[in-house]
C-alpha cells in the first residue's frame, strides 16, 4: 500500500530570524505536517487474528497525498524504507469487518494507543513521549517560541488581546518604570538607567510589534565604521567571518574584568551606576515583572505576556543601558543587532495545548492549589480563617489536577510495559480516586454515626454512572458532531460494552430488587379519612423495610445475595477481559503503523516507569488527603444547602473527578474516534459496578462501616432507564449531534429529577 506527500521546503535560516506564519490547523490539532524526523515506523497488529492484513487507509488519507510513496510492512519488527507519514487515524469498514488503523510515531507511543482500545485500559489522549520540534505544526511552533526573534506579520496589531494587556499588565508596568526612572534620575549617578527605564516604559505600554535590541562592542566599533552596513555576524563568528574586524585597533585594556559581561564591556562592573542600579532599581523591576509573570501564566492564555516579563528579569535589565535599543516597526536600526525581545500578540486561544515536561498547563497551574488545600485544611481546623464551605470546593478542584497525574502516571507506565504489568496497574489505580472518596465518605459517616455518608455515597455512585452512561457519549457526540457530518464507531466493541453494562447494572441492583419483592411495607403515620360519608385510609411516609432492623430478610436473604452477586460481577469483568483482549481480540482489528527514517534516535519519555510509580504513589496519598478534608467539610454544606443531598452527591461527587476523562473523550471525538470517546464512559461505569462496588462491599465485610448495597427507587429507575437508551442509541454504529443532545438532555432531565427529590432518611 502506498501514500505519499507534497514536498516540504527547509528553512536554512537560523531559528532567531525564521518567520512562524499563522496556521490554518484547527485548535485540536495537534499532530505534525510534514517530514518528520526521528520517527520509527513499526507496524503493529495489536489484537488480530488476520496479521497477514495489510494496513488499510481511507481514501480521503490517500487523496492528500500525492507526491511521493512508502511502503509499511506488516509485522511487530518490520521497518519501512524512508518516507513521510502523517499522524492520523482512519476507520474503515470492509465486508462487514470494522478496522482501525493509526499512525505512530514510535514504539512507546504506538504501545500507549494499542493500550487505548484494550478493555480495562485506561483511555490517554497525551502523548507520554518527547515530540520533535520540528515534527509540530505552525500553530503549536508559535506556543513554544521563546520571542527572541522579529517574523513577518501581516494583519492588525490592535487586537482584543493586546488591548486587554494594556487594561491588565501594559498601564501600571509602564507607570512604575516611569517612577524608577525618576528614582534613578534624582540618584544622578544612575542617570543611564533612568533613560533605559524611559525606554522601558514607553515599550511596556505598547510592546507588540516593536523589538528590544542589543549591541555589543564589537557590533557598535563595526557600526562606527561602516554606518550602512546591514548585517553583522554575532560576536562568536566575527574572527571567523570577519577578517576586517580583525584589523581594527583593540580596545584599551583594563584590570577590571570580572561579571559575565567582561568579554563585551569590560568596564560594565567598574561603574557606580551598576551597582546603584542593582540595588536600588532592579529588585522593584524584578518583584514587578515577577508578580505580571505569575497572573499572566496562571490564566493561561495570555502566557506570552508571561514570557515577555521572565525575559526582561533575566536578559534585559541586567545589560549595560548603552546596549539596550528599541526599534519599531519598519526602522532600520542601521546594522543588524542581536534581538532579545520581540511579541506580536498577548493572547492565544491554543495555549490550552501548552505542556510542561508533558504535562498540561492547567495540571501545573492547579498543583498549588493541592498544597495550599492541604495547608489551610489541616492546619486552620477550627476554621478561624477559612471557612467550610472553602475549604470543601478547594479540596474538590484539588482533585481534578491530581486525577490528571494519576491518569499520566497509569499511561506512561502501561505505555513502557507489557501487557500483565498494564493490566496491573490500571487494575490497581485505575479507580483509586472514587474509592479513595468513598472509603472516606463510609468512614467520617461510621465515626460520626450518620447514615447521611453512606447515601452520599450511593448518590456518587449512581451520579458516576449517569455521567458515564449519559454525559461523557452525549457531549462528545455533541463536539464530534459539530466538526463531523456524522461519526461512525465500532457497533461490536460497543455491543460488548453495552452488554457488559446490562450485567453490571443488573448485578448491582439486584439485591434492591429483591428487598422490593419481599420486604415488608412500613408506613410512619396512618389515619382514617371520612369524606361525603365513604372513609378513606391514609397513610404518610411508606416504604419498605430494608435496613438490617428486618433480620429474617436482611442476614438470611438479601445478605448472602450482595455476597453472591460481589463475587460474580468481578468474575463477569474478567470474562470480559478474556473475550476482548483474547479469544475474540480481532472485533477491534487495530493496526498501529507509522514511518521510519534512519537515524531515528530511541523515544524519549516525559516520565520514566519508576518515576511514574513515584508520582502515582505521591499522588494517592494527596489524593487521600483531599479527600479527607471533602468528606470532613461536608457536613455543613449538606446541613445548610437548600438541595437535595441527592443532587450534591449526582452531580458534585461524582463528575468532578471525571473531568479528565471528559477531556479525553472529547479530544478522541474531535479526531472523529468516536469509538474511544464511546469507550472512555463505557469502562468508568462498568468499571464502577464490576470493581468499585465489590471492593467497597469487601471492604465493609472486613471493617464495618455500615454499607448496604441496596439503593432507592429513584437510583434503580435512573440507572435502568439510562442503560436501555444507551444500548438503543448505539446500535446502528453511527452517531450525530442530534443523539448527542438526547443523551444531554436525559442527563439533565434526571439532574433536575435528583434537585427537586426530598432529602434522603437521615440527612
């Protein structure tokens, strides 16, 4: 099979001077166009019976590309001779059989999507290894650009983001550099420096489109000489390139030589400016520019502005001011300086892409939050200075930046190991958030003597399952839809999650079921009612007795039955595994391919497997924490909220840690791999009935903290109800935005069902 692509040019030029034109790559791109350096193309059939398939691209791929060819062969250790592949994925259906085949881009990363599709993996939409610069796109290039180099704009430099920086950070940055240049100028011997914060001032105000230059010694001796000349070597190529240079006389020697600027200004550390200048000027710049760098990163988007001022700390306002020239827009300086600072824009919508050492901005900009949760929860317990209520949605959004570790963690492991040390790992953390809250929840409920935690719990549970069942397949069919006409998935894969989940669904609630059928009706208060001479029986708050009061249908019957059904739904997820991963493997049909090109150098790993297990422990344990602080602090925001504990639980509990995957499963919808977005609900929720309730059960069992498997009627209905529209919506195979909004709207209908619900018995 052969795909080829256009010719790609190669900039000769050197990076400072390479112009990054805006691209036309939609935002949730991230995948390379291009040649691709350093990549190895190892053709991986992972989960078929039929290797002798070759891999299979959609006509639309081949239609792109039309230049040059390359050959994939199959096989786990066979290398393709030197082309250019691009990173997709296609889904094709052929006599009946659904495959998928995908690019990668080495063997790491391959190993990390064929973990994607395995049943019980955890779905990661990141990639877990080191991408060439190179291999980027013009839109993600430009995020990384250290803005130290002038390209060519075209377009309008008033934009709302730059006129947003003059009402944030551009007025009052420019105003205290006009005082500090007043400071300087009444200090006389610091008179240099007050010109450059003159300079400064003026470019703060305004920075985009202008440019922070520096000469040096050499460069301004050159410019002495020859006043037109329009290119200088820097200073490390000017014996070699420069003879004429050579030639000139030397400066005068001086004994004072010392600071890293010795060997371009000898005399920089001999004057009394500098060090007026240092002490008096600098550290007010510095905490400054710091406190514009730190609101600037944390809102992500406008992270230039945030570049721009770590830049002058560490380059600007430690040059000599003689040095220091600001050109603008069309102005020939005369000959070519060395450019220090150079910004277009202040904002940019795909900063959301922006990672540091793989991980996202928003995960490093949250990790603060965890350690300032801590702190204010364990050491202000009286609450003296911030209150519960606080402290509980601290503790909460404390979760999502360490649920996101945790995934990278579980990732980055299974992605570096085989197949037994994956299933490990996913098994072991892959539900150690929700459990982590529920043990909690049971415990502070236990110690306290409420039986409020373990509905809460219940509530959490059920809201899981919803989200999953409901919210995470309907947003993504909304999103996918949006870009796509129509999405098409695997109805087989679909079909085994869909089953998977009647059984899971039906185990759980079968002890209910069952307490339904044979328990006994309790009813509070009954009268008799007379009305036009007939009488009536009424009776207020009924229900059935299914608490462990009812010891001859509680410890005879309904208890053996949670132990019996505990023991079986495990049995069923490892039959499911078994089904999925082995003996029928070939429903998903997935084949991994990529390109290689020689001299590829071996793949290199945000996080390697120890440090993985390192930061997955470490988060655990923060993990427990927050969440002993949510279950500690939430007992004043149920004793004094107006809704339902029904809602908090549904919706609170239960999707704030499930944000990540949220994320992922969109980001899969938006490459049109609906079968992924689909499976990333599909897996937590069955995940939450086959493992996460036995080992809640086991847990009671060994140390009892007084949870019942057994649920309110509008849990089981919810639940029912949501299971049945899901397996109608996924069997044809296909999705749009309409099914999406349906499954949105349920969602929504059941949430505004959980709101208006009176408060559960005991809370």
């Amino acid at each position: 099979m052969s795909s080829s692509i256009p010719a790609v040019s190669i900039d000769a030029e050197p990076r400072r001077r390479r112009s990054t034109a805006d691209s036309q790559e939609p935002p949730w791109d991230h995948e390379p166009r291009g040649h691709r350096r350093g990549s190895v193309c190892d053709r991986v059939c992972a989960g078929s019976l039929h290797p002798e398939l070759m891999e299979t691209v959609s006509p639309a791929l081949s239609h792109q590309h039309s230049h040059a060819t390359s050959k994939c062969l199959s096989g786990r250790r066979r290398y393709s001779s030197p082309s250019r592949c691009p990173h997709t994925s296609t889904e094709m259906w052929e006599d009946g059989t659904y495959k998928t085949t995908i690019q990668a881009e080495n063997e790491v990363e391959a190993h990390k999507q064929v973990n994607n599709y395995r049943f019980g993996f955890r779905k990661w939409k990141s990639h877990v290894t080191e991408r060439p610069f190179e291999d980027r796109s013009d839109i993600v290039k430009e995020l990384y650009s250290e803005l130290n180099f002038i390209k060519s704009h075209t377009g309008s430099l008033v934009t709302c983001g730059n006129i947003i920086y003059i009402l944030l950070f551009g007025w009052w940055i420019s105003l205290l550099y006009l005082l500090v240049s007043i400071w300087m100028f009444l200090t006389v011997v610091g008179v240099p420096y007050g010109k450059l914060c003159l300079k400064l001032s003026y470019y703060f105000l305004w920075p985009f489109g202008k440019s922070i230059q520096k000469s040096t010694s050499v460069t301004r001796r050159c410019c002495m000489k020859f006043p037109n000349c329009e290119a200088i070597p820097e200073v490390d190529e000017v014996k070699e390139s420069t003879p004429l240079l050579e030639s000139q006389p030397a400066a005068p020697p001086t004994k004072c030589t010392r600071g890293p600027q010795s060997s371009q200004l000898p005399r920089y550390w001999c004057r009394m400016s500098t060090y007026v200048w240092l002490f008096l000027g600098y550290p007010l710049m510095c905490v400054v520019h710091s406190l514009a760098c730190l609101l600037s990163w944390m809102l992500v988007f406008t992270i230039p502005v945030a570049k721009m001022n770590i830049r002058t700390i560490g380059v600007i306002l430690i040059l000599p001011p003689e040095e220091v020239h600001i050109t603008v827009p069309g102005k020939n300086p005369g000959c070519e300086t060395k450019t220090v600072l150079c910004c277009y824009h202040a904002f940019n919508w795909y900063y959301y892409k922006y990672t540091v050492d793989g991980i996202n901005v928003f995960a490093v900009n949250l990790l603060p939050l965890v350690i300032v949760t801590l702190v204010v929860g364990y050491v202000d317990k009286e609450n003296h200075f911030v209150s519960s209520e606080v402290k509980f949605v601290c503790a909460m959004s404390s979760i999502m930046p360490l649920s996101y570790y945790i995934g990278m963690g579980i990732a980055s492991i299974s992605a570096q190991s085989n197949f037994a040390v994956g299933a490990v790992v996913n098994a072991t953390f892959g539900s150690i958030i929700e459990l982590t809250f529920y043990i909690t929840a049971l415990l502070q409920g236990h110690h306290a003597g409420s039986k409020c935690y373990e509905e809460i719990v219940k509530s959490a549970l059920t809201g899981t399952l919803l989200g999953c069942i409901l919210f995470i397949p309907g947003v993504c069919m909304i999103v996918g839809g949006c870009r796509h006409q129509e999405q098409r998935f695997n109805s087989r894969s679909a079909g085994v999650s869909s089953a998977l989940l009647f059984i899971s669904v039906g185990g759980v609630f079968t002890p209910t079921l069952f307490s339904k059928a044979y328990g006994n009706l309790v009813c509070d208060n009954c009268s008799n009612v007379t009305t036009n001479g007939s009488s009536t029986i009424v009776c207020k708050d009924c229900h059935y007795d299914l608490s462990e009061n009812n010891y001859s249908l509680f410890h005879s019957h309904i208890e053996p039955l949670v132990y019996t059904v505990s023991i079986l739904l495990p049995v069923a997820y490892l039959t499911g595994l078994i089904f999925t991963l082995k003996t029928h493997s070939h429903i998903y049909d997935i084949h991994i391919s990529g390109c290689h090109v020689p001299g590829h150098h071996s793949a290199v790993v945000h996080w390697s497997r120890w440090r993985a297990l390192v930061i997955l422990i470490v988060a655990t344990l923060l993990m427990s924490a927050c969440a002993d602080l949510t279950t500690e602090h939430l007992k004043p925001i149920l004793a004094h909220s107006s809704v339902s504990q029904y809602f908090i639980g549904v919706t609170v509990l239960a999707m704030v840690p499930e944000i990540p995957e949220v994320i992922n499963g969109i980001q899969f919808a938006l490459q049109n791999n609906m079968s992924l977005s689909l499976e990333v609900g599909s897996c937590l929720a069955v995940q939450v009935c086959m493992l996460q309730i036995p080992l809640l059960i086991l847990f009671n069992t060994f140390y009892d903290v007084g949870f019942v498997l057994l649920f309110s009627d509008l849990h089981l209905w919810s639940s029912i109800f949501s299971v049945i529209l899901v397996n109608y919506i996924f069997m044809d195979g296909k999705s749009d935005y309409f099914q999406g909004t349906a499954l949105v709207a349920v969602y929504l209908i059941l949430l505004a069902l959980y709101y208006f619900a009176p408060s559960p018995a005991g809370c």
